[in-house]
C-alpha cells in the first residue's frame, strides 16, 4: 500500500460518522466519493497508483491498463453523477471510522477534532489520507483507496440541494412595543 493525502476535494455521499452496508456487501463500510475539479492536480494519486500496480503486475501493468485488464478508482462519468464537468472522482471505504479534524488547531496546537456529522455534508471541501492498494478478487483486477482521514479545509455549497431553514424560510420584524400602552399601564 502507498499512502497519499489529497489535494483539495468536494465530498459527495459521506458515510464517515455512521458505516453504510452497500449494495451486493454483507459487512458496513466507511466511505464517501472525493470529487476532483478540472484544475486540481491529482498526479501524486495516479503516481501511487501505478506504484501499487507495478508492485503486483510487474512489468505488465501498462498493457494490461491499456487493454482493460486493471480497473483504475479514478472516474470520469461526473456529469452522469451530477459533479461539474472535467472533474475526476473516487470512491473510497474502509471498515475502520476515520478520524474527521479542522483545518485550525484546537488547544494543544494540533488539527482540531469533529465529531458532529452535520459539519460534514455533501460539498464540504476536505483533503482526505488515502491508501492506494491493487487487488485481484475473483477475476477482477484492480487498483482502488482505502480512506484513512479527513480534514475540513472549509464549507463548500451543499450537493444535495437541501437549504438552510434560513435560506428556506422569509422572516418578519419582530413587533415593537407600543410605548403608549405602557403608559396607560403604569
């Protein structure tokens, strides 16, 4: 395995507090997608990539990349999954629950810890510690990521389409006492 911690990314389905079962799986998983815009450079992750293959295929990997033989985690198909056109995605999962930290430091000086899942939605911005490892798994190959951590570099706007209650609703100024009546009051 060659770890790797990601530029910049837009996360899309996060499961990082609470594990999914997928479909087709028998155990819960960890996972989300990490989405790539255009201008992001992803070379030090395709260069782990190749690393990993090459390790398990030898000097063969490239033809078998160039024939279709190794499934690479590197997607294409954004516009068909709704993510802006020219990005690149992955998908990544582990069993073990990452760690989820901020960009700014707690006391102690280090990232500090998140542990409420509302600050991590669909379209927060993260950089993520990866895994990169090759597999061959009833006559599938392949090369995917084992997601490690996240750090929350900042809000991004929500994918999922869902508002704000601010955003959602219009508000009214609060009524103003009426000084007069107190007047007559008191």
């Amino acid at each position: 395995m060659t770890k790797v911690i990601t530029p910049e990314a837009v996360i899309s389905y996060p499961h990082i507090f609470e594990p999914q079962t997928p479909p087709g799986a028998s155990e819960p998983v960890y996972s989300c997608a990490l989405v790539f815009k255009d201008d992001v450079d992803i070379t030090d992750m395709k260069a782990a990539v190749m690393a990993v293959a090459k390790e398990k295929w030898g000097d063969k990997t490239r033809d078998m990349i160039k024939a279709g033989k190794i499934r690479m985690p590197f997607r294409e198909d954004a516009v068909d999954k709704g993510y802006p056109e020219g990005s690149t995605f992955i998908n990544v999962k582990s069993k073990q629950q990452p760690g989820v930290v901020s960009i700014y430091a707690d006391d102690s000086g280090k990232p500090a810890l998140i542990n409420d899942p509302k600050e991590i939605y669909p379209g927060t911005i993260v950089k993520a510690s990866l895994r990169a490892y090759a597999y061959s798994v009833n006559g599938n190959n392949g090369v995917s990521f084992a997601l490690g951590n996240l750090q929350k570099i900042k809000d991004g706007p929500r994918m999922d389409g869902r508002l704000s209650a601010s955003d959602e609703f219009t508000a009214e100024a609060k009524p103003t006492a009426d000084i007069s009546d107190l007047d007559d009051l008191l």
